[in-house]
C-alpha cells in the first residue's frame, strides 16, 4: 500500500507509512555483493556505545557511560574522562578541535571539558527551584554551537508527587544558554539527529524542529516500534530511522516523504549510518550482523550489498569522512569494536 499524506493544520507535513506493517522476509544476497567488508582489525575494550571518527579520518573515539577511549587506527592513544555518566552521542566539530560527547564537549587545545556544570544548572531559570534531569536523549550539531536535550525534568516538589515532564529543548550558545523548547509533549524521545538545517527526535513517531523557522515542520509516522536511532545523510537529503522490530525508512527530506523502507531483520535494529558520499546505508542490532544497503532512487528500493556476523548485537556504527572505513562495536564483554575496509574502495563502485 503506497504511503498517504494528512494535512493538520498546525504541521507542514504530517507522514503516514501504513506499508510498514506488512512484513517482508529478511533479505538475503542472491549473487556476490560488489562491495565487500574486510575487518582489518578486531579491538577489545570498556568502550564502545557511540562511535565517531575524527576529520583526519584516522583518529576516532569510543564512549560508554562516562569514559572516551581516543583511537589512531587500531591503537588506542588516550583515555578522557567525561563530566558523569550520562551521555550520548559524540561526534567531532566540523574543524576537528573540539569532541562533542553530548551533553559535554571537550577542547583539545585546552585538554579540558568547556563546561562541566550539571545539566540541571543549564536547565534552571534564575530563582527557579532546581530541577532534577533524567537524559533520555542528547546530540550537538557540527559547530558545537547548538545542543538538544530530551529529558524528563522534575522539581522536588514534582518528583515527591511522582509527576515528570518530558521536554526536548534545544541550548544555543554559551553560558547563559538560550532555551528553545522542541517538544513538551510527554512522550519519551529516545533518538536525537541534528543537521545545519533540522532537528529530529524519535519516539514512536519522528517529529521534525526546522531550526531556521523555529518550529514544528513534520511529524513523521509509520513506524510500529520505538524508533532506536537516526541518521541524515551528509547532504540532509535523507534521514534514516530504525527501529525495534528491524525496519529501516529513510525519508524524502525535502518532501518529509518515505522514499524506501526494508526489514532489515527480524530483531531489534539499534544502529544506522549513511555512507558520506554515496547512497548507501550501513545497520547493525541485536541480531549481531553489521549490513551495507544501496539506496536505488530510480525504484525506492533498499538492495543488500553486504552482509558481515559479528558474534553480539551491533549497537554503534560510524563511516570514516572518506566512505573507506566503518567502525561497529557490539554488546559483547568486554566490549569489541571491529574495523573494516570497504573494498572495492567506494570511489570506484559502480565504475
């Protein structure tokens, strides 16, 4: 069934995927792929629920819970100590001088965190009563300029009562920050994607912040689990979103439209990456497999290009700058993190 499209009145678009709810077999390549994964290195360590590389695209980081291990290729440089516990994405500036583990950010030149307050000192207002902040999601744009919280807040007198508000808010700036608020519509949002352009936040439903207008522009749906992780494409073209029953979508960015959706297993999918330079797509969950997706824009289909069992769910995964390498980490204990080539190099796919 094609997807539809209802107009509300205060959405610019509002996206239904009923096509979603018809499952497909999992599906398997019928001929050798034309893109491999060569693992070029298998490393053990405490690390490894996020993962980025670095702009030289020979440095990288894994965190988990507090702890960055800093990486040149497969040897591990340095280990920093995050502000606490609770963080989320991490990602580099765009000029590579700063490592943005959300909701923190660290100077290399400085060797330092620029601002190590709590997050309930960002949150309260002047003469407001303190707030407890429970992070459920957290991500900074590329500048580190712009931080987006979801988090259930709370005064002690709420907390007593047992009542918590559930608000997505974007921090703009320095000390003090400007506070923009997203979403305050008490629903968990359990993944965070920022572009230059756009903010998204997923729940069960992928609710779409244009940060130049500064609203609401969509709100996506058809997705029958939680949605786990999000992801643009280096243009903003796209946005990929997987959820807890295996289904990837990626949508249309300029029309807020499905363009191709897949099952890409049968378990929960915890992880997606877009390949910087082409229309491919890496996923990875619990069923432990890290996979590669063509995206066919002529057909709207997702087709299989390569396939690779890692032995424990997949729960990171980042492309070097260059398409050439991709990191996965899985749940294994210790944690092991996988290093693959891309062969043949993807400058020459399709040649």
């Amino acid at each position: 069934m094609p997807p539809s499209s209802i107009a509300s009145p205060s959405l610019a678009s509002h996206v239904s995927l009923s096509s979603l709810a018809a499952r497909t077999p999992v599906p398997r390549p019928v001929a050798p792929p034309p893109i491999g994964l060569h693992v070029r290195a298998e490393l053990a360590t405490g690390c490894g629920h996020r993962l980025a590389f670095a702009p030289d695209g020979r440095h990288w980081v894994a965190a988990s819970t507090g702890t960055v291990h800093v990486w040149r290729d497969a040897t591990q440089v340095a280990t920093l100590r995050a502000p606490c516990a609770v963080t989320d994405r991490v990602r580099f500036s765009r000029d590579g001088k700063r490592l943005l583990l959300a909701p923190y950010a660290y100077d290399f030149a400085r060797a330092a965190w620029l601002d190590a307050s709590p997050l309930a000192h960002r949150f309260a207002a002047p003469g407001a009563p303190p707030l407890d902040v429970a992070v459920h999601a957290a991500a900074w744009d590329l500048d580190g300029d712009a931080l987006v919280v979801a988090a259930g807040l709370a005064t002690p007198d709420m907390r007593a009562a047992g009542q918590l508000a559930t608000r997505a808010v974007l921090l703009r700036g320095r000390l003090p920050f400007e506070i923009v608020t997203l979403c305050d519509d008490d629903r968990a949002r359990r993944a965070i994607a920022i572009d230059d352009h756009h903010v998204a936040m997923a729940g069960y439903d992928i609710v779409i912040w244009s940060r130049g207008e500064r609203r609401r522009v969509a709100t996506l749906r058809g997705h029958d689990a939680p949605v786990l992780d999000l992801a643009w494409s280096a243009d903003a073209a796209r946005l990929a979103s997987i959820d807890g029953r295996g289904m990837l979508v990626i949508w249309d960015a300029a029309r807020w439209l499905p363009r191709a959706h897949i099952q890409t297993s049968p378990q929960p999918g915890l992880a997606v990456a877009f390949h910087p330079a082409r229309p491919i797509v890496a996923t990875g969950g619990h069923d432990g497999v890290a996979r590669l997706w063509a995206i066919d824009d002529a057909t709207g289909k997702l087709g299989l290009l390569a396939h690779h069992a890692l032995g424990a769910g997949v729960q990171a995964l980042a492309f070097s700058p260059d398409g050439a390498r991709l990191l996965a980490s899985t749940h294994a204990l210790p944690t092991r993190i996988t290093l693959f080539e891309l062969s043949p190099r993807p400058g020459t796919l399709g040649a």
